[in-house]
C-alpha cells in the first residue's frame, strides 16, 4: 500500500506514518522540513501554504492521502484537487468540532454541523476550518473516496497539545495535586496510536464518510487517569479531589487550565466527552487501557528531557502554581468536599 501523509513529523500524522511503515507500507510525507521524519519514510519537502507549494505532489500516486491540517480550508482545498487524480482515497483527520454547539450527550454523525464553512476559505476558526476541509476533501475525492476522521480528544506519545504532559509533569512534582472531581467522572479520548491503526484499517477496508473517532464513553474516568499519572511517575503526589463548583467558583478555566477536565452534567462535557463512536467501534475501533497510554506517554517524555513540544499558535495550557495553592489552601480551611 502506498500511502502519503500530508505533515507526517508531529503527533497525529507522525503516528500514522510510524504504524504504516510498521505495517510494511510504503510510506512518503511531505512538510516544510521543520522537525525530523520517522525512519522508514520518503520525505518530500515542500510548504503547501506558499503559492505552488503543493506542486513537488505533482508526480507522485499513492493508494490513499492522509491530511491533519487544521488551519485554512484553503490548503486542504488544493491539495486535495491536486491530488484527485494521482490518489485512491482522500482520508481528512477532522473535528467533532464541527458540529454544531452544542451537541447533546451520545450525538452521532448525523447531528447538526457548524454553518458558513467553505472548501476554499482562509482561516476563520478551529471548528469552521476544519468543516471547511472536510468540504474540500469531499468536493475533490466525492463521498465515496473520501473519509472524515472527526477525532475527539487525542491522547499519546508526541502530543504537542500539552494536555497529558502538563499533568505529568505536575504530579511527577509531587505534593498535594489539585484533582478536579468527581474521581468518576467519564472521560473520553483516544490514544493517537489507536486513532492511527484505525485510520489504516479504513484504507484498506476502503470505508468513507464520517466518523466520530474517539474511544467509547467512560472508557476511563478522571480518577483513573491521574492515578496511572501518580504511579507512572513513582512521585509523592496526593491527589486532593475537589468538587467542581469550588474549582469554577475560583476562576478556573475548565478545559484550558486544569487540562482534559470539564464539568460533569454541562454542555462541555456533553461535547467533549460525549459521542456515539458505535459506528467507528463497529469497523474496527479498538483502544487499548489509560494505563498504557500514560505510561508511553511518560517514558516518551523522559527520552526527550521532560519537556514536551508545543504547537504553534495553540493557547498555553496548565494551572499556575500559586493558584492551585491557594485553592487547597481554601479547602485546608473548610472549603469543598474531597
């Protein structure tokens, strides 16, 4: 199988590149030449935002195109009709961002999508844009030969979010955490590596259209999580469980600051931790324990000096220390229920 990764250095795309070539492919990526390819791959170089930066595609035909992009439209736009007749299946790595907000608890590929998308638009917003790509993906390739990897939460080795490696680097500080309860609140995610093998059994099984691509409901909890964090990291940490309305009542930001947590029975958690992925579990989704993608997760942040890259242009993510203190502090002195 023949198989172009559009990027293919970071996160996603590198974990579709890594699996492809494990799976024997024949493996080719293309970027601007900013961060090292995986072994094994055939690296073309090229910047797709600059004018005619698509054109090094130009000679090449491959089985299926993989696309992570999440910016303008536009670049999605004209790679895909480049590409249209030189690639078998157009796979786009998009959003359950595009639906329309907000979506209700166990929404499926049917619900409502976010307006005023176009295949062809310059950067608008995150959930526009990649509404817009998945447009441009479909307008080039057609529903047949296109397939929409709408990704929840993504979870792994390589996250250049920070969502992960901020938590375990702040329980691999020890002392008392702040842990954002309920302990048994359901979180939903994928492991980038779980996301990456289904999108290559797809290909092969040549499947299209939409999918919400994210492990079942409840596969783990936020207490489960942080708790595979304390053990991984052999720290000192004590996690002091704190209820939600004492963690929003101090200005926390849900999401952004106390990374991953969202307030249970809210529409942010309906959204973010509440698809129906029965389609996707149908046509082979598998997902392997939070244990084992945290503990990746840490050795892989160790090899690289405990400090995990950021993607450009994303927010900062993360609680500040002081804060934290001054939160358990409020509950040292009678506050919110542990």
């Amino acid at each position: 199988m023949r198989l172009l990764v559009l990027g293919g250095t970071e996160f996603a795309g590198r974990a579709v590149a890594e699996a492809a070539v494990g799976r024997g492919w024949e493996v080719t990526v293309f970027n601007r030449g900013r961060h090292r390819p995986p072994p094994g791959v055939r690296h073309i170089r090229g910047d797709r935002t600059a004018p005619g930066g698509p054109a090094a595609l130009a000679g090449g035909e491959w089985d299926a195109v993989v696309d992570t992009w999440s910016s303008a439209p536009r670049a999605v736009h004209e790679s895909a009709r480049l590409l249209a007749g030189r690639a078998g299946r157009y796979v786009y790595v998009s959003s359950c961002s595009v639906y329309a907000w907000a979506p209700g608890p166990g929404y499926d590929e049917g619900a409502p999508l976010v307006r005023d998308a176009a295949a062809d638009a310059e950067h608008t917003d995150y959930p526009r844009d990649k509404r817009g790509g998945e447009l441009a993906a479909q307008a080039a390739f057609g529903t047949q030969r296109s397939l929409l990897v709408r990704s929840g939460l993504i979870l792994g080795p390589y996250e250049n979010i920070h969502r992960l490696p901020w938590w375990l680097t702040r329980i691999a500080r020890g002392g008392p955490v702040l842990a954002p309860g309920p302990r048994d609140l359901p979180l939903q995610y994928v492991d980038v590596r779980d996301l990456a093998e289904w999108i290559l059994g797809a290909v092969e099984r040549g499947l299209s259209g939409p999918y919400n691509l994210v492990g079942p409901r409840g596969h783990t909890t936020m207490g489960e999580l942080l708790e595979a964090c304390v053990r991984v990291t052999g720290s000192d940490a004590r996690l002091r469980w704190t209820a939600p309305e004492v963690i929003l009542g101090a200005g926390i930001e849900p999401w952004t600051q106390l990374p991953v947590w969202v307030p249970p029975d809210s529409d942010y958690h309906a959204a973010l931790h509440g698809a129906d992925v029965s389609r996707a579990v149908r046509d082979g989704l598998r997902c392997r324990p939070v244990a084992e993608t945290v503990a990746d997760t840490w050795d892989w942040l160790r090899s690289i000096g405990g400090k995990a890259p950021r993607r450009p242009g994303r927010p900062p993510v993360g609680l500040d220390a002081a804060v934290e203190e001054k939160v358990l502090a409020g509950k040292d002195q009678g506050g919110a229920v542990r």
